[in-house]
C-alpha cells in the first residue's frame, strides 16, 4: 500500500468497478512517507470505493496463512507487487555499497560534497566519482545526528544532487578541492503526491 499499490488499486477500481482488490502492507498503514492525516483520507477513499485492506501484514505468496489473513483463502486470481526500490549497483565496490536500507542495502554511500565513499567514510578513488539520486545511500550519518536526513528516493532530489555534483566537478577542475561546496537538503524531498483514481489524489 505504498505510491505504486495505491495509485494502481485506485486507478483498477475506477475503471473495471466489479474487480474485487485487496491491498496490503507490512507498515501499520498505507502511504507510509505521508503525513497521518494525508494516509487516512487516501485509506477512507479506499474503503469507500471497497478496496480491502490489509496492515501490518507481510506478503507471503506461498504461505496458506497469508491467504487467510487477507480473506482469500484459495488466493487471488492475480497479484501485483509494486514493492518500489531496489538497488541495482552491482557494479560498484562493495567496499562502496551499503548493508542496509531499502529494499535490504546495495546503495552507494556518499559524503556531503557528493562524492563516492567507502563505508568507513573515507573517499573512493580520487574524489571525481560522485553519487547522485537513487543510487546513493539516501542519507549521511545517523540519528539524532544527522548531516543530511534520509532523502526519498525520488526525482527533484535527483535533478538538484546531479546539478550539485557538477558545481563540484567544476570545482575540482578548475584546481580548488578545498572549495567543494556542502550538499543541502533537495527542494523537492519532502513533497508527495499520488492519485486516487483519475479525478482525486492526494
């Protein structure tokens, strides 16, 4: 019940009505980035349009007691995961990839200047390899202390992280690598959207 599972239940619902859906989620409520207030009207729209709903609740195609937990005991005719990200860095050093974090690690980290670090912090290679978007760890240090809170993995942080590294490549050319300039927290990060079918959203 995350951006991709509601949107694709809603938008299923509104055009085929007589499909019967079940949505489920292993978090204590759908839209779990969202705000409560945010989840709860999208989780009402839901109902109201008779979509099933199932929390905290892991998916377990193969166990007969999942089925039963989400009322369909001989299972469904058709299933969707829609479970977002994962990594796909493979062909990163490991010594540069992270051991956890969504979709269970693989994610490259990165310093607040963007570069490629290797898991003890210390820059990888010469400085030049930087990390932007979706393939970098997300975040830098660790609660309550962080230098850069966990960032979604989505586009606006992308597009500023991309435009960052090249001031600093800029820079790096240009001969000044004690100029580098710190990140900052993308525009973008914090703002969500997701539709409830082709004439409501959230």
């Amino acid at each position: 019940a995350g951006f991709i599972g509601v949107e694709w239940a809603t938008e299923i619902e509104y055009f085929f009505p007589d499909i019967k859906l079940t949505i489920i989620d292993a978090l204590p409520r759908c839209l779990g980035p969202l705000p409560d207030s945010a989840a709860e009207y999208c989780s009402e729209y839901m109902h109201a349009a008779g979509i099933k709903e199932f929390y905290d609740c892991k998916y377990d195609a193969k166990s007969p007691d999942f089925w039963k937990k989400v009322e369909l005991p001989d299972g469904a005719d058709v299933e969707y995961v829609c479970i977002g990200v994962k990594a796909s860095n493979y062909f990163m050093p490991k010594e540069t990839l992270s051991d956890k974090g969504p979709g269970g690690g693989g994610w490259i980290h990165f310093n607040k200047y963007m570069q490629v670090t290797k898991k003890d912090g210390t820059v990888w290679g010469d400085g030049s390899v930087f990390a932007v978007g979706d393939c970098n760890y997300g975040c830098i240090g660790s609660p309550p202390n962080w230098e850069m809170p966990p960032v979604p993995k989505i586009s606006y942080p992308g597009e500023e992280q991309a435009l960052h590294a090249c001031v600093n490549l800029n820079l790096m050319q240009k001969g000044k690598k004690n100029k580098l300039q710190p990140t900052w927290w993308p525009w973008g990060a914090g703002m969500f959207a997701t539709s409830l079918g082709p004439h409501d959203a959230c």
